[in-house]
C-alpha cells in the first residue's frame, strides 16, 4: 500500500489563509458550525518588528500510522488498502468521542445533532469521478494538490515536522507542507 | 445555526402552492421547465451560473447546484485552469451562499415602522400599502420641497444591471431629478486628486505583476479585500517569477505574512512622509530619472515651474527644505512613521534601482485625514523612478479604477434634471444644513434648493453601519422633522434597515437573472441565473419602483413595457451589437461567462509613449507635480505639491495624550463590509475581534480572546481581544463593516468601528477619513 498512498500537499508560502478551502468543504460536506473537516491554523512567532506568520491548511491526514483506525470502539474507520484514504462509517459510528480526542490534528468533527463523527475522506466520490477534492479545486491560490505520497514526499523542500505541530512520529501523517524556514520544527531545520 | 435548519424552514415554504402573478402570491420552488439547465445530473441535479454580486472588485464563477427546488450546493468554473485563463474561483464568502440565500432572518414581507424611528419596530403591510405609502410620500416631498430633497443614498450591496439605486434614479429623473453626490466611500481622496495630477486615474492590470521586479504594497491587502478575482493570483506568480515583495502597513496583513520579504509596519496617517523622505534619499544619492521627469512632468524642480510663481515652490525645493528650512530626510521621518532611516533608505534605493518596479497603494491609505497627499506622493515617486507607464512599472496612486472592461451597458437611469451634488461624505450635513453649504463644502452645482427630506437605501448599510459617527448619524435621522421619510430595501434588519419608515425584503441574487461584472481589470461578464424563487414576498427593488412609478402616473415611462428580464435581454443585445463575439442572451445564459484573453494593460502607456499626441489630462498636458490648480485654491490641506501635513487624531495630535492609540477599520476577509456579517460560517472562520500589541494589552491588563472597551469622545464599543504581535504597538485594528448593535447605553456590543470614527472631511476631496481615529482601550 505505502507506493499507493494519497496525500494532500499545501503550499503555504502561497496560502493567504483566506479559508476558501474550508468553507468549500463546509458547502459540499453540509457541516454546520462547529464541523470544520477542514480547518486553517495561523501560527505566528518572532518579535516585533521581526514577526512571522504562516497558515496551516489542514484536513484529515488520512495518516500510515492512524489511531482513529486503531482505537476505535465501534469499528467504524478503516483505512483502505488500495489508496490509504482514512474512511469512516457513520452507520457503525457510536458517537462515543473517542477518536476526538485520540487525533493529534482534530481531524474527526463531532456533530451532536447526529450524535456522529464526520471526517474528511479526501473526497472519495469525487476522485473515483476523476475530479479534484473539493478543497484542491476551490482554492484561489492552486495551493492544495493532492497525489500519491512517495511523489509528494520527494519534492524539495516539503516537510510535515512543523512548529507547532504534533510530532509526525505519532500517525504518521500522510501529508506534506511547503514551508518558510521559520515554520519548520527545530529539528527539521538542523537537518 | 446551520444551513439544515434553514433548508427545512424553505421546505415548509416550499410546499406552499404556487400562486399567480398577484401582489400577495406565496412562492412555490421554480417550476423545473422554467429552470435554464446547463447541466443535468444523472439524479436530475440542475448546475447553473449563479452570480455572488455585491461590492467586491472580483467578480466569481459560481455555479449552483438545486435538487428539488433547493440549492444543495455551490461549486465554481470548471473551465481549465490555465495560466493564460486562470479560472475565476470564488473566495471564501462566495462559497458560503447557501447561508444567506437560506438564513432564517431573511427578510420576507415589508413592513412599516410602529415605534420611534430607529427602535427597529414593524408591522407587516401588503405590497399595495407599501407601494401607496412610499408614492404619496415622494409626492409630498418633491411637491413641498422639491426633488432636490430626494437622496438616493450610496448603496453597493446589488452591483447587478439593474440594480435598485439606478431603478430609484430612473423614476427620479421621470418625477423632477433627485440631489446628486459624487466621490464614494472607497476612493474618495484617490478619484478626487488623479485628476489634478495625472488627468485621470489607472491602474495597470494584474497581469503585468510578473514583470515587476520589484513590487511595494503600501496599505494594500488583497487576500481581504478582493480587487480583482485572481489578483492573488497574479502576487503569487510575481513572486514566483522573483519579484520582491515589500509590505508597509501597520499590521503584518494576510497579503504580507504570505508575500512579503520585508514589513515596515509604518504609523497610520504617515505614509507621505515616509514617501517624501524616499524623495530625499533619491535627489541627494541622484538616483532620479532625471529624463523622465523632465518629458512628462512639472513642478518637480525651480526649473519646471510654471510662470509666475514665487521661488521654492517645488517640489524639490519642499523636500531638501529649501522652501521650509526642514530636510525631509529620512532621520527628519523616522519619529514621525516610526520606519528606521535605514530602512527608508533602503527601500528609496531599491525603488529608485531595481526597475521595473510597481508601487501599488491600497484604498486604505487614501481614507485617511489627508489622504489626498499619500496619493500625490505615491504618483511622484513613481515619475521619479521612471516606472510609470511601463510594463511592470505602475503609477503610484492607488489601486483599481482601471480603464479597463467590457463595453456592457445597465438600466439606463436617463438625465438628472438637477445639477446640485455632494461629496457623499457629507450627506448628513446635507439633512441638518443643506441649504446653508457651500462650495467649500463640496457642493457643486450648488446651491441646494432643500435640504435632504426622502432618502431610498436600496441595498445599502451607510445609512447608519458604514457612515462615519455613528451616534451623530443616528441622532440626526432619528429626528423625523429632518428627514421626513426613509425607504429601505435589504435581505435583513441591518442597523441601517432599522431606521426605515417602510421596509422592503429583497430577493437574494440566486433569485433573479442579472449581470456581474469585475470592478475592473478583466473583460469578462457573468451571468447570474435565477435558480430559486425568492422566499414569500421578497422581490427585486426594480418590481416595487414601477409600481411606484404606476401610482404616479409615470408608469409606462418607467418601464417602456420591459420587464427586468426584457432589460435585461437589451443590454446583452446591445452590447452584441458593439461586440459580435458577444454571446447571444441564451447562449450567455447557458455558460454563464463571457471573457475575453486577460491583458497586459498598461496605465497611461500612451501618454508616455507618445506625450505629443496623448498628452495628460490636465492645464499643462504633463503630470502635475506641482498644480497651479490646487495652489491657487490657498486652502490649508491642500499644497502645490505632495506634502506630509500631520493628522488631526494622528501620531502627533495632543489628544494622543488622552486616547493613546490610533485605531484603524480594515477590511475582513470574512465580510464584503457590512455584507455577510450576518453569515454564521463567516463568524466561525473568523470572528470580529480586534487586533491590539501584546505591548499595548499587556500595559492594559487585558488577556487574549477577553471582551475589550474601545473608546473615545464620540462613542464605545466592546469587542473580543486579539493579541497579536502582527501589529504595531500603539496602534489598534478593529475589522469594519460589523452590524452596529448598540446596548441601552449606546455601547455597540458587535465592534461596529464606525461608533468611533468621526465625520470630519478631508480637505480636497471631502472625502471619508474613517482610519483616522484616536482611541483608548480597557478590559471591558
């Protein structure tokens, strides 16, 4: 599965944070406030006047290593062999919470009118379609791509060991980052 | 409040039999057969070109996709995404349309005011009271007053063909005229000045960003207010190409986070200071293109000086201190605009080095206690870099307005038979004084033959919400021996709407067939296909005004027959006419886009080219850097040449003393200004707060994300705090355009800026300077 896996790729050093993406995914998805399957993060760091800022455009990671998949009581995720996409089940969906609160990314939405989690599923029906996500196709700044991993992964520059962000080691997430220097983990900069 | 609850409410709605063309009739979903399908879906899922049309500079590709009667979702052009046409993608607010098209505080059946004015109470009434109340009280007026004493106020929320201000225009001018007012809320200052200057005002299209090695944003954010669709876009690709990128603003703005190699977070109010010194840096170090200025302009040394002046009038002369006995150096401007000499000098360098390279200033600068002067400033030092009028070079004034756009005509309004106008600024002046202004007041064409009586606010919030001073504003309309009647139109109670005498519901722009087109800068229409019907009794303002127009005897004049469709269906005639590429009403229709190639387009490229044919538009045929015009008027504010005049509630007014800090009222990305405060997918993607320096809150006591005072002499307002070090310390933002909500005190509750701006004019234009303001914040 690891040469088939899809992942999003964002370029924030165009992302404008103008969260186009979420709100095209809110629109398509029909979720409500409080649902944000696809979210934009601002991190900001350095000192006046020498500040920096940058966005983080990020849905489910639909990661390699996912404790939604692993954890779950009911059952209801499973992460398909043929692409990776990180699918939940609403049917077998408890409402239990548990997933909430396992993801490092707060990428399961829970929605108390349904007493159900919802998460991005990278768009399954509109890529066996052959079209884009929706969040790939609505952004302004053709900042979001999406691809098999081991592609993404081997562009220059890319990352997923971002300030700020979880440590990759936990999931494994499938997803990749343009960033400035200054968004990257300590770590990644020493490399 | 999700879109569930209001999809449910239509249902309800929808299951309502549909009714004849009657006044009274209950709407049921559009009959299928009568929906335009540009696409079916195997689940007989309609796709159509819908249009997001209010006052934006872009202008989307929308496409709405109804199942069963409902709007189910909003997608966008799937045309190919190509660098040559890049697609027209809507941003975040077009995306979230389903929500005001379905908000359950819709405006459904007008309604007359019961309580005071300004109480916000109402009763419902029938179409036919309505349209009988608002004609008998336009008789009364113009009969009484004349109809001079009828304002159309300045509204932009329906920028569509046929729209409801030049609809009220057109009955207007059958019934006498109306008072005119020029200049907007926007670019006062800046469309006011460019003519003293260069003759007219441009701007180069976006396109041209990628020759531009070098790019200045001054004040400019366009990844929150929108110019054009792509011209993000374009910023981007510039900066691919390896354009550098030098933001000067006092926040570190969504533009600059993504853009920007360098930030100078400059004081509000200082930017011709900051200009005029970069002036300084490029006459001592003779970085200067000496040529340039001398084939196209005057007024920039002793020796291109029109005749009859005294000595050091230049502009040269001001700058080294001759005239004054003050270099205006850049030590002379660090304190004032809070930049490091250095810095000015670098940027003076590489502004006057790197060509070609394209200062583009926003509006926001320009609405500023004298905006004028930024404005002039900014042209000048584009002459003196010898960028203007070059591919990648731009003219420094300031954005948009281009010369630049398809030739598509609107409901034609016909002639004001009254010459009288305002600058629209001072339209509160023009209900308690009227009468008594003068030309130093802007009026033209003067006098006014009354004061304001009747005021239409047909799709507008600057009755009260975009207005400068809020509690004045409010005081004076609430007093009904001033203004005798207000008619407004809106999809919702907004804070203006509250002030009608009768209120009008609106249909949405998905309910009714229109045209949009971008502010400029790109030749391309949009067709906007009714895909629902308008919930109960909302109809277009043009539908209520010719049975207005009936009532008073004017009806056939009003309409020449035509329905709205029938305009319409003219104006893409009309156009096909001028054009015979232009697509046929049916076939725009269908595609929804009509778009000619992006361009290259270059601002004032043929006056440069060829100044013996095409000299500039002004007495002297060059660029005026010096205007004898404005010299000649001898009114304080308003120089011969481009000066820094500090500003009243600026950095270095006494009253900083008792309010410390200067607030500024940017644009949000989550608003198109007041217009989609009311969208609760907006509020969560980004809630109005106020962005203050953790210096500032830190001296203050006040915690991130804790509601926060705003105040001054003329109001308060309680906001949420945002500390972030995205903004200079001593400065404050708060977002404009949020709906006015006052507490028993007068306290606006939501953080409408507009409670703490003040009505003072610019000195030129008149013009709005709603960012300059002087306030104090506490822990609320």
């Amino acid at each position: 599965m690891a040469d088939r896996q899809l992942a999003f790729f964002v370029d924030t050093t165009k992302c404008i944070n103008c969260k186009t993406c979420e709100i095209a995914c809110k629109d398509f998805n029909d979720a409500g406030v409080g649902r944000r399957i696809r979210k934009v993060r601002t991190f900001e760091g350095g000192e006046f006047p020498m500040v920096f800022a940058y966005n983080i455009s990020m849905a489910c990671n639909h990661c390699e290593d996912p404790l939604c998949v692993k954890h779950c009581p009911a059952k209801a995720y499973t992460k398909r062999a043929s692409d990776g996409i990180v699918v939940h089940d609403p049917d077998r969906c408890i409402g239990c919470r548990y997933c909430t609160w396992l993801c490092p990314y707060g990428a399961p939405q829970y929605d108390p009118k349904e007493g159900r989690v919802r998460k991005c599923n990278l768009c399954l029906d509109e890529i066996e379609k052959g079209r884009s996500p929706v969040c790939v196709a609505a952004c302004p700044m053709r900042a979001i791509e999406v691809g098999r991993l081991v592609d993404i992964a081997a562009r220059p520059g890319v990352t997923i060991a971002i300030r700020n962000l979880p440590s990759p080691a936990l999931t494994k997430p499938a997803c990749r980052y343009k960033v400035r220097r200054e968004a990257m983990s300590a770590e990644e900069v020493r490399k | 409040m999700g879109i569930e609850l209001d999809r449910r409410l239509f249902l309800k709605l929808s299951g309502a039999a549909a009714g004849s063309l009657a006044v009274s009739e209950v709407f049921g979903p559009l009959a299928l057969e009568h929906i335009f399908p540009s696409e079916i879906k195997g689940d007989g899922t309609r796709v159509l070109s819908v249009l997001c049309n209010n006052n934006c500079g872009g202008r989307c590709h929308l496409t709405a996709h109804i199942k069963n009667g409902v709007v189910v979702r909003i997608s966008a052009d799937d045309s190919p995404d190509l660098a040559e046409r890049p697609q027209l993608r809507p941003c975040l607010k077009g995306r979230a349309m389903r929500n005001r098209l379905y908000h359950p505080d819709r405006l459904r059946y007008p309604m007359k005011r019961v309580g005071m004015r300004g109480e916000g109470k109402f009763q419902r009434i029938s179409w036919d009271e309505t349209v009988d109340f608002i004609a008998a009280n336009l008789k009364r007026v113009v009969d009484h007053y004349g109809p001079a004493a009828v304002f159309i106020h300045y509204a932009t929320g329906d920028c569509g063909a046929i729209n409801g201000s030049a609809a009220a225009e057109r009955l207007m001018n059958l019934m006498g005229g109306f008072l005119g007012y020029y200049n907007s809320f926007s670019s006062a200052c800046l469309n006011y000045t460019a003519p003293f200057i260069t003759g007219y005002r441009d701007t180069s299209s976006y396109q041209t960003l990628v020759h531009s090695k070098l790019i200045i944003l001054n004040g400019f954010n366009p990844a929150e207010t929108i110019f054009e669709t792509n011209s993000n876009y374009y910023l981007s690709r510039a900066r691919e190409a390896g354009a550098k990128v030098v933001v000067i603003d006092p926040r570190l703005t969504e533009t600059a986070v993504t853009f920007a190699d360098e930030w100078l977070p400059l004081k509000p109010t200082t930017d011709s200071a900051l200009f005029i010194a970069m002036a300084h840096v490029m006459i001592v170090e003779k970085l200067i293109d000496q040529a340039f200025l001398d084939r196209y302009c005057i007024g920039f040394d002793e020796t291109h000086m029109p005749a009859g002046l005294p000595p050091g009038q230049s502009f040269m002369s001001y700058v080294l201190g001759l005239s004054d006995g003050t270099p205006k150096t850049p030590e002379w401007a660090a304190p004032i605009t809070g930049i490091d000499p250095h810095t000015i000098r670098k940027l003076a360098r590489e502004y006057a080095t790197i060509k070609p390279a394209q200062l583009i200033q926003g509006l926001g600068p320009q609405r500023h206690a004298y905006g004028e002067e930024s404005v002039r400033a900014g042209i000048v030092l584009a002459c003196m870099t010898g960028n203007l009028g070059v591919l990648g070079g731009g003219w420094g004034g300031g954005e948009g307005g281009r010369r630049l756009g398809l030739a598509v005509g609107a409901l034609p309004t016909g002639i004001n038979p009254v010459k009288t106008r305002i600058p629209v600024f001072l339209w509160t002046d023009a209900i308690v004084r009227g009468t008594e202004m003068t030309a130093d007041d802007g009026v033209k064409g003067g006098p006014l033959q009354s004061n304001i009586k009747f005021i239409f606010n047909l799709a507008g919030n600057t009755l009260v919400n975009q207005h400068a001073d809020i509690n004045r504003t409010v005081k004076i309309l609430r007093d009904e021996r001033l203004v005798e009647c207000i008619v407004v139109s809106d999809h919702f109670v907004t804070p203006s709407a509250k002030f009608a005498d009768v209120l009008l519901p609106s249909d949405n722009s998905l309910e009714r067939n229109d045209l949009g087109f971008p502010w400029s800068g790109e030749k391309y229409i949009i067709f906007g296909n009714k895909v629902v019907n308008p919930p109960d009794e909302c109809k277009h303002d043009y539908w209520w005004l010719s049975r207005v127009a009936a009532r008073l005897g004017l009806g056939e004049q009003f309409t020449e027959g035509k329905t709205e469709e029938d305009w319409l269906k003219q104006i893409i005639a009309d156009a096909k006419k001028a054009d015979p590429d232009f697509p046929t009403y049916e076939e725009l229709r269908k595609t929804g886009l009509y778009r000619q190639p992006p361009q290259e387009y270059v601002a004032f490229e043929k006056e440069t080219r060829d100044p013996s044919k095409y000299p500039f538009k002004t007495p002297s045929g060059k660029i005026e850097i010096f205007s004898k015009t404005l010299y000649d008027m001898n009114k304080p504010g308003i120089p011969g040449i481009p000066q820094y005049i500090p500003a009243w509630e600026g950095p270095e007014d006494g009253l900083i003393r008792k309010y410390p800090l200067q607030c500024i009222g940017p644009h949000y990305k989550r608003r198109t200004h007041s217009t989609y405060d009311e969208n609760p997918w907006m509020e969560e993607a980004d809630p109005q707060s106020i962005w203050i320096s953790p210096q500032d809150a830190g001296a203050r006591g006040i915690a991130n994300g804790e509601p926060v005072k705003v105040f001054n002499d003329r109001g308060a307002l309680v906001i949420h705090a945002r500390i972030t070090k995205r903004i200079r310390p001593g400065v404050v933002a708060i977002p404009q355009g949020a709906w006015y909500t006052p507490d028993q005190n007068g306290v606006c509750q939501r953080g409408c800026v507009n409670i703490l701006t003040s009505q003072r004019p610019t000195p030129l234009a008149h013009g709005n300077a709603q960012h300059t303001i002087l306030v104090e914040v506490e822990r609320a």
